[in-house]
C-alpha cells in the first residue's frame, strides 16, 4: 500500500473514481439483475468495458478542481489549499453517491437512467411521483450517505495528501505541461473530434446492457444542460 501512495496525487484521484463508478455499476447490476436475459449476464460483463472511456471523462471533469488546485500547490503550498480540495471531494462524492444511489431506484421503476425532471420530482413528489413515500426517500437518503461515508472513509485513507511541490523549477514547469496536455485528451476521451458522449458507450442489443455502460452523472448532467 505504501508504493500506491507514492503514485502521484491526480493519478490516485483518477483510479480513485473509476473504481468508485464501477462499484455503482456493480452495485446496479446486483439490484436489477432480473432485468438482464438469462444466458446474457456474460455480455453484460463487458459493460465495464465499455464505460471505460465515458467513466475516464467524467473522472477527469470531477477533477479539473482539484488539478487546478494541484498546480497552485506546487507554487504555494499551504495548508488551506489541502483544506479546500479535502471538502471539496467530500461534496463530490457525496453528490455522485446520492445520484447514483437515486439512479438505481428510479430505474426500477421507469428503465431509464436519473435525469434533472426525475429528480426534481422525486424530492417533490407533486404529480407523475406522488406514490414515493417520505419513507421512500428517507431510505434513499440514508443509502447515499452511507456509500458517501465509505466514499470519504477510501479518500481520506489512500488520497488525502497531495503530491509534494517539485523542487526543480524547469522538471516542475514541464510536468504541468505535460500533466495538463494528457488531462485535456483524458478529458475529451481521446484525440477523436469530438468529446466522448454516451454514444460511445452503446455495443449491446440489449437496452440495460447500454444504460449500464453508460456512466450515470454524465446522463444526468447532460440532462441538465439539454
């Protein structure tokens, strides 16, 4: 555990998110396991596959504070720079954890991944929603905080200390040059014309095979922004 320490700070961010949006996608095939065809769970498998790319984007998105923040601290470091990406991170995984926790409720009921109007009616439940019941959401809202805590728990043990600020002015200059050029292309999902999109992460026959794939917090951000 030790060697994975010393792997630099926005690398560890990186594995960090994959693994926690591949624990959601675990945890969304366990729950709506009967809705996958029998003799078809193996092509499912490749999901994770799949999602690789959309996942990597939206990592590098989550990201981009704290990588700015990154490269204030090799000029500055200083404790309230730790501070500020500490809470920061706290809020990000809480979110990611409340949505995707939503997510796999909702899909239940609708087969079809949490957009910003689903949501909204979730925790308002005037109309289309009304059969969810307080204690529906109470339960919703005590599950996230619970994969938010193990979330915080895994970042505070293996993530919390930044990498140390390169001594070498011109190593230090390079690096973020560098560093930065590699997160636009992560970022983008490639060095394709256009930025990676769902699109990218449909391959089955099978609808939920493809919603599996495609990575939740992208689907609803991108509801929001259409």
């Amino acid at each position: 555990m030790e060697k994975f320490l010393k792997i630099p700070y926005i690398i560890r961010l990186l594995l960090f998110w994959l693994f926690y949006f591949a624990f959601f996608r675990v945890l969304f095939i366990t729950y709506h396991h009967a809705k996958i065809p029998d003799l078809k769970h193996s092509e499912t498998v490749m999901s994770f596959v799949y999602a690789l790319r959309l996942d990597i984007s939206v990592a590098s998105a989550l990201m981009i504070v704290p990588f700015l923040l990154w490269i204030l601290q090799q000029f500055n470091k200083t404790k309230r720079i730790h501070l500020i990406n500490l809470w920061y991170q706290y809020i990000m995984i809480s979110i990611v954890s409340f949505l995707s926790v939503i997510n796999i409720k909702l899909y239940g009921e609708f087969n079809s991944l949490l957009t910003g109007n689903a949501l909204f009616y979730l925790l308002f439940p005037d109309g289309p929603l009304n059969y969810v019941s307080l204690w529906s959401n109470l339960l919703l809202f005590a599950g996230s905080a619970v994969f938010a805590y193990v979330g915080i728990r895994i970042y505070r043990k293996y993530l919390t200390n930044f990498s140390f600020p390169i001594e070498n002015k011109n190593i230090r200059l390079a690096n973020i040059i560098v560093t930065s050029s590699l997160f636009i292309v992560l970022y983008r999902g490639g060095f394709q014309a256009k930025v990676v999109s769902d699109k990218n992460s449909l391959y089955s026959d099978i609808e939920i095979n493809n919603h599996i794939a495609i990575n939740n917090i992208w689907y609803f951000g991108n509801s929001l922004c259409e």
